[in-house]
C-alpha cells in the first residue's frame, strides 16, 4: 500500500521590486551625458541642435563683441575693477575681436559693421579724453594681438599723452612701465621671443621715437632676454626704430659684456635686412665683439651601443 503523498509547500509568490524612487535627488541622464561629453563633441551637438529648431536664444549665441567693447570702454572710465575681472574682460574681449576679424574678411558684412562700431565707440572714448595712458597703451595691445589696425585717433592720443603727461604720472611712469616689462621678462620663463611678442604688441599704439626710447631703457637694464627680445626690432618697419635699437645694443656691449649667442643670432638675421640695415649692423655686431661672453659649452652627445642599436643620450 503507498504511502500518501504529502502536500507540497505553497509556492512563493514573486518578491514584488521596490518602486523607484523619483523627484528629490534623481539624477538628470542628459546632463550627466553632457557634463561628461568631450568640448568639440559638445560644441557640434550644439551646432547642429540650433540648425535643426533655428533657435536663436541667448544659449547658443556668443556676447555680443560691441557690447564687450562697451563694456571694456566703461571698465575703464570707472577704474573700479578689479584685477582678476579685467584680466579674465580682456581675455575674453581679444577672443571675440579675433573672431570678428576672421569673419570680416570671410566677407560678412554684419561683421564689418561691428568693426566699425566699435572703431567709433573708440573714437567717442578717445575724443572724450576717458582713456588713461595705460588704458591707450592696452586698448593698442588687444587691437594688435586681435589682428586689427590700430587707428590713427589711438596713435595720436598716445603721442599727445606723452608729450604732457598727467601731473600725478609726471617723471615715474616711464620708470614704471620698463620696471614692469624687466619683471615681465621673469614671468615669461626667460623666453625672448614671448617678451618679444608683448612688446611688439604693447607699442603698437605708441609713435616709433617713444619706442625707440622705452626699448633703449629696456636695454640699459642688462638683462639677456630683454637684449634677446629687442633684437627682433632690428627687423620693425620702421627704419628710424630699428637703427635706434642698433645703436643701444651696441652703446650696451660697450659697457656690459654680451652673451655670444645675441651676436649670433644678428648673424643670422644680417641677411634678411636691406643693404643699409645691413651696414648698421655690422657696426653693432663689431662693437659687441669687442666685449663678447665666451660661448656656452653644450655637451656632445654620447654614442651608448646596445647590440646591434646606438643610442644617443
């Protein structure tokens, strides 16, 4: 006789899951998809987001490059900025001037229509005497650095502002100024060429005898990379300005001995310039013989052999 079978347990009903919980605390999937999507790919989801619902919000739109310049004048009209904003302004302001420069001569007639105003807003500050010296000295630098033409109208104020300077700036602001390109040339790491780059930049709205006279000050405060830098001034437009710079860099070798490396390079640079340029030099690079470092020594490179392989080290 079997034995009966005895029930089975009741089978378990299935774990319902938790809900999800919303609201409060969710994390958005798009914005985390965006915050962690690479720039460029960022910028072309961008792109092709205002192409394809021909938005034109204040999101997708970069600051407009004459309100900038305005807003730059009046920063300067009220001097109560303070130095990390005016940096981070200029910064943003020679960004935008270079890419309105780009589009004008792509042929964008809005873009040259900005230029023009923002030439004006220039002339208004300038003719309204609302500009400081440093304030022409820096408004040249971001025309220059953006590829623009500095105008006449800056020129002249420059010139004017230098020939009767302020009573409160009258004999320390050239002292100033060259104290602080000398520490500029500290920050630059002691590269000639982006002290160079600043300078140019810097005296472009100055008139060619102030620059003559600042570089010359420069000069005669011996350090190497200012020499370095102002020797790329020997090939300025400006003829008057590169012989000027001539004669200090060799009034300089006749009292502080040269690095031999300077001479070389006005070698080098002999070639480039024309036929009277070249006879100005050749005095300059004799008189700096005359007082000349001996050259720095570099080490060979040593041959190591491994095998069948040589390296150099």
């Amino acid at each position: 006789m079997k034995k009966a079978s005895k029930p089975g347990k009741p089978a378990k009903a299935p774990a319902k899951k938790a809900p999800t919980k919303k609201g409060k605390g969710r994390v958005n999937p798009i914005l985390d998809l965006m915050q962690n999507m690479d720039e460029d790919l960022l910028g072309m989801l961008l792109q092709s987001m205002r192409k394809e619902t021909g938005l034109a919000s204040e999101l997708f739109r970069p600051e407009d490059p004459v309100e900038l310049f305005a807003e730059y004048l009046e920063a300067c009209t009220q001097g109560n900025v303070d130095d990390d904003e005016k940096n981070e302004l200029l910064a943003d302001l020679v960004e935008v001037l270079d890419e309105l420069k780009v589009d004008s001569n792509g042929g964008d007639p809005d873009a040259r229509g900005k230029i023009q105003a923002i030439y004006d807003l220039l002339d208004n500050a300038i003719e309204g005497h609302s500009l400081q010296v440093p304030d022409l000295m820096i408004t040249g630098k971001i025309l220059s650095d953006s590829g623009w033409v500095v105008p006449d109208s800056l020129k002249q104020a420059m010139t004017e502002a230098l020939q009767a300077p302020p009573p409160d700036m009258e004999g320390g602001s050239g002292r100033d100024l060259v104290s602080s390109l000398l520490e500029l040339a500290d920050q630059a790491g002691q590269n000639p060429f982006e002290v160079y780059e600043y300078l140019n930049s810097l005296l472009a709205s100055f008139p060619p005898e102030a620059s003559a006279m600042l570089l010359s000050e420069l000069i005669a405060g011996k350090k190497p990379v200012i020499d370095q830098a102002v020797a790329g001034f020997l090939l300025h437009p400006d003829a008057a300005l590169a012989q000027s710079v001539a004669e200090g860099l060799a009034v300089s070798a006749s009292k502080t001995p040269v690095e031999s490396s300077l001479i070389e390079r006005l070698v080098r640079m002999r070639p480039w310039l024309p036929q009277t340029r070249q006879t100005q030099l050749d005095a300059t690079i004799r008189a700096m013989r005359l007082n000349a470092l001996p050259p720095v020594k570099t080490e060979s490179p040593k041959v190591v052999k491994c095998g069948c392989a040589s390296f150099f080290l």
